[in-house]
C-alpha cells in the first residue's frame, strides 16, 4: 500500500495507548522484542526517531513525556506493521550510513552490510600511503556505496563503479549526487569481461554476489525477501564464478603498485585465494568484527 492509501487510514485504529513518546516506545518492545530482541528494537528506534523526526540519541532520551502529531504517529504505526513483516529497517526509513555516507536504498540494491563498511575503512587505510595510480574500479556496486566513500576519501581520484543492473545504477547515480562525489558509473557484466574497464587501476575493489543456492535456507526472511537475488546468489557448482573474472580483470588491469580488495564467501576463504593465486597474485584473508574470514586483499607478486 503507497504512503498515501496508508495516510487515509482511520488513525483512532492505532494501538499506541496515546501520542506520548513513552507509549511508542513500550509498544515497539512489547510488539517486537520476541522478535528482534530489546537491544535490536532499541537501534530502530533511535533510526525511525532520527528519520521522521529528526530527533537524536539524547533528544529521545530526554523527551519521553512529549507527545507527537497524529500524522508522525501513523508513520510509526506502519514501521511498526512492516518490522512485523520483516521488512528492514533501512527500506523503512529509504536509507542507510555507510563510512559516513547517507547511502539510499530501494528493492533494486543490497542493503550495505557493516562488514562490507569495515572492509572499505581497512582499504581506505592501506591507501594512505602515496598511490602511483589514483584510479580505482569498483566492480558490482550495487548502491555505489563503496565507489562513493572512496571517491568521498579520495577527491582526487578518478572512480569507476560498473553493474550489470541499470535499475541499481540508477540509485548509484542519485546515491553520488546526494553525497556531492563524481563517479563514473557504467552498465557492465564482469563476468563478460566488464564493459567500461580500462587502462591501469591503483585499486580494484568488489564486494560481488557469493552466496551459494543452497545456503538460502539458512538466510533470514528480511534478506531473502528483500535484498535483490542477483545481489546473492552463485550456483553451487560454481560459487567463485566472479572472483576467477574479477581475478582475470585485475591481472590484466591492476597498476604494478596496486592492490585488489574483494569481500567473500566466510565458507570458502582458501578456495578464494586459490582463484588469486592462479592468476599470479600473493592474496592474504582478513576477519570481520565478529572474526569470520571476510575479505582477501591482493598485489601481484614482485
Ligand atoms: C553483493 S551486491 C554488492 C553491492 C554493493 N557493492 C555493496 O557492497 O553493498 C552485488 C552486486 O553485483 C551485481 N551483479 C550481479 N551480477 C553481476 C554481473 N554479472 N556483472 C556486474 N554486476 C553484477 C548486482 O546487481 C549487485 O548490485
């Protein structure tokens, strides 16, 4: 239902015992704790808070007592219905951070994940040091949120962000604007050797589709029935389908220098480096914050 036939609803429906701050919030955790757990319920608080209302953190610590309008409190009514339904938190509010970008996100792309965030805060890192080649490739952007936070990091550097979905680029494109970074974004499939890559990259980096068929049945229902299935999935038969053409790409377009950055598979780490190291690459695993292999970043060797 669109925001509008929502609006028309008859408000005196609403179960919140009244506009009061504090009757929102017990009924959030009465309605959604056994779900999520209180702490989970907490954070989307704060978020559909700061999204409709603009409060902060402290603002609503300190303004249970407050009441709201009628109009703000049917827009919680329905957060509230859709968290029921599963629907994330972020399609709720229409965006997510990512590296200190407000990223949008709409069905089309992945929700940026935080250990794709860490990801590109360790490869922002590795890059302080000075670059001969200020070029960089990102490879299935999705929501271009990892081509933006580096462009954001790197003024100067020319970027590149290429995806076989147009409806994706379409939100990268908006998604660049609204954080004021110039992208090059291209239409391209990078297992047909990605169109719109050329010449000599410092950094290429991807965070591709890796999630095997049959590991749908151990996803939550809020990413199998809301992130897109082109974003996710690789057949079983061949789950390193993109790392071999990503590798392929990087062999033929990684500046001597430079360094390639990909997110994996946690199940299949080795087989990963297995893929760089066949292409004449030394690729070293990294762990997330929760201490699963994460990413493998790559140079070639001397
Ligand atoms: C896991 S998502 C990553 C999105 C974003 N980079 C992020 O980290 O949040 C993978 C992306 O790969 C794109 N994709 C799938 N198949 C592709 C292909 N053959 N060539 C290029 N992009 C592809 C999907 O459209 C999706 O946007």
């Amino acid at each position: 239902m669109g925001l509008m036939g929502r609006m028309g609803m008859n408000t005196r429906n609403l179960r919140f015992r009244s506009n009061r701050v504090r009757d929102i919030l017990s009924l959030f955790h009465e309605e959604l704790d056994g779900m999520y757990g209180s702490g989970e319920v907490g954070v989307f608080l704060d978020m559909l808070f700061e999204a409709f209302l603009g409060w902060d953190k402290v603002r609503l610590l300190t303004s249970r007592e407050q009441t709201i309008d009628q109009s703000d409190l049917l827009r919680f009514h329905w957060a509230l219905e859709d968290l029921k339904r599963h629907r994330p938190i972020q399609h709720i509010i229409g965006y997510t951070d990512f590296c200190g970008c407000r990223i949008e996100v709409s069905p089309d792309v992945l929700i940026p994940r935080p250990e794709t965030d860490e990801m590109v805060n360790w490869t922002l890192s590795i890059l302080s040091s000075p670059l001969s080649t200020l070029r960089f490739l990102d490879l299935c952007t999705g929501s271009g949120c990892i081509a933006i936070a580096l462009k954001k990091a790197f003024p100067a550097a020319d970027v590149t962000a290429v995806d076989v979905s147009p409806e994706a680029l379409e939100i990268a494109r908006q998604n660049a604007q609204n954080n004021g970074v110039e992208v090059r974004f291209v239409e391209g499939d990078v297992l047909g050797g990605a169109n719109g890559v050329n010449g000599q990259y410092g950094l290429i980096v991807s965070n591709p589709p890796y999630v095997r068929d049959s590991e749908r049945a151990q996803m939550a229902a809020n990413v199998l029935d809301y992130d897109p299935a082109l974003a996710l999935f690789v057949p079983d038969d061949d789950p390193l389908r993109f790392y071999r053409a990503i590798a392929t790409i990087a062999k033929g377009h990684l500046a001597d220098d430079g360094q390639v950055v990909v997110e994996i598979n946690e199940a299949l780490a080795e087989e990963t480096c297995a893929v760089f190291k066949a292409q004449g690459f030394n690729p070293k695993v990294h762990e997330d914050f929760r201490g699963k292999p994460r990413w493998v970043s790559a140079a070639l060797n001397p």
